[in-house]
C-alpha cells in the first residue's frame, strides 16, 4: 500500500540516496479527531510554505544551514502522508511512520490535530520501548474519553500511558488541567510542570531516546494565534526554544500539531511552525 502522495514525495532539499540514516519529515493531514473546530489537516502544506518563504533562510540558530551541502543530504520532507477516513487512518499513520523509521531514520511529522501522536508512538514504540516524551501543551490530553470519542485530540496520552508505550512522559506549559486530567496524570505518573510553575531556569534530562509532541497551542495565543483553542497564559516562542535548546536527550523524534490555518493572522503561526520545524531537524541531527 503506498502512503505518501506524488505531490510532495520527493527530496525538498536533499536526495535520500546520498546517506543511509536521515531525518524524514512527513505531513499527517488528519482532523476528524478534533473537537470545537476542524482545520488542521490543512497545516502541512502552510508549514512548508512558511518555510520556503523567501523572507527567511534556512539557516538554524546554532549557525548551520539546513540548505547548506553538508546538512541537505541529511533531512527530507517526504510528502503528505494518505490517510483513509477514522479508524483505518490510525492504522495508516502507524504503517507510515513504521516505514520511515525502519532504515534508523528519525521522524518529524507535520500534524494535523494532537489525536495522532497516539499512532505515529505506536510506531515509535516498536523500535524504542524505553522512550521518554516531553509534551508542551495548554491541554494534558489525558481524557479517557472526549465526548464519547476516545481518540479524540483530547486523549492521545491516556491512549499512550495505558498502553505502555513510553517510559516516562514530561508535561510542560498546561494550564487547563481539570480534576479528570489530574487524576489520570496521578494514574499514569505523568510528570506534569503546568505553567503558573514555569521558570526559564526549568532544565530537563531524558536517559535514553526522547520524542517532542508540541502542540502550539502550548504558547500564549499572542504568539501564535493559528490554533482552534485558545489558551492566554502560555510560553512564548522563545521561551518553547530555550526548553528545546536546554534539554539534555537524545532526540529520535517529534511532532508538531494543532495549527489551523483558518484562525492564523498574516501566517504568523505557521512562520513559528516553520521556526520550529527547522530547529527540530537539527536537533534530530546532532
């Protein structure tokens, strides 16, 4: 079965066949497990526009260049991934990121809405069965069930706690969490750092391999207002970076989720989404 479409599969800004071990980067345009507003299965295409706009350059903020000739033989966007309709579209996700990850390749996906980090840690969970995730988000996504869907984009962690397929999961930026979520974090022992305890002095460490899931909502909609759900209070583009760049771990994946393109001001969002992408795949790469 072929999950990638013609459209985007092919090397951006590198060929595959010049190194064994890459960063694939893969659309996941998926929604059906939103709640309050659809929109992010349109996300992919605008982060990759963002990301090629000719106001920026490819360049990442430790000074190497994605586009530069020693690093675009290292990363490839692979396209948009094709999904059937729910459920059959979980098991795509998990066949597709199985593909990817079999060559010892590290993956970023481009969501989408939250409900598919479920599936893509699936995959994940195969090759690495120690694996740690730090989750920057507004929302615990802890529910058992989300107005009777239980895939929702509510519940992915719960999903992924009860099935043990992480170790160790860190919750950083939420500040939405009701008795619900705070019960089930005490089940699953989640690590939860909501943000009224936030400080820039916040370092993390992961033994092991490590997988980012950041949802965008995770930051103040001042920053990024291109979400379905709104949340004042949150972290700020560069406060989400700091975390990135203090954390200790070896990064075998991400993904970013959550931007609807139909409530961005002036693409702004999607420009965070592209900040992050390329920052993301350097980080894969060290």
């Amino acid at each position: 079965m072929t999950y990638l479409r013609t459209k985007w599969g092919r090397a951006v800004w590198g060929d595959s066949s010049l190194i064994d071990r890459m960063v694939k980067v893969i659309g996941i345009p998926l929604d059906e497990n939103s709640s309050f507003l659809r929109g992010p299965a349109r996300a992919p295409a605008y982060i990759r526009e963002a990301l090629q706009c000719g106001s920026g350059n490819m360049c990442v903020e430790d000074g190497r260049d994605l586009a530069g000739k020693d690093m675009q033989s290292r990363w490839q966007d692979v396209g948009d991934m094709q999904l059937g309709p729910m459920p059959l579209a979980f098991e795509h996700i998990t066949a597709g990121i199985a593909a990817l990850l079999k060559d010892d390749n590290e993956v970023l996906s481009l969501g989408g809405d939250h409900s598919i980090t479920f599936p893509i840690i699936r995959a994940f969970a195969q090759r690495y069965p120690r694996l740690n995730i730090l989750h920057i988000d507004a929302h615990g996504d802890l529910y058992d069930d989300f107005e009777g869907n239980p895939f929702s984009h509510a519940c992915p962690f719960a999903r992924i706690m009860e099935a043990g397929l992480a170790s160790r999961l860190v919750q950083v930026g939420i500040r939405t969490a009701n008795p619900h979520q705070r019960e089930q974090a005490r089940r699953f022992g989640v690590e939860v750092i909501e943000m009224k305890d936030w400080t820039a002095a916040l370092q993390l460490r992961f033994d092991g391999p490590a997988y980012l899931s950041l949802d965008l909502d995770g930051l103040d909609p001042a920053h990024a207002p291109g979400v379905s759900h709104h949340e004042p209070g949150g972290l700020t583009v560069r406060e989400v970076l700091h975390l990135l760049q203090q954390t200790q771990a070896q990064w075998v994946g991400a993904d970013i989720v959550e931007l609807n393109p139909a409530r961005d001001v002036n693409n702004m969002t999607a420009v965070v989404a592209a900040k992050f992408y390329k920052e993301l795949v350097a980080k894969m790469l060290d």
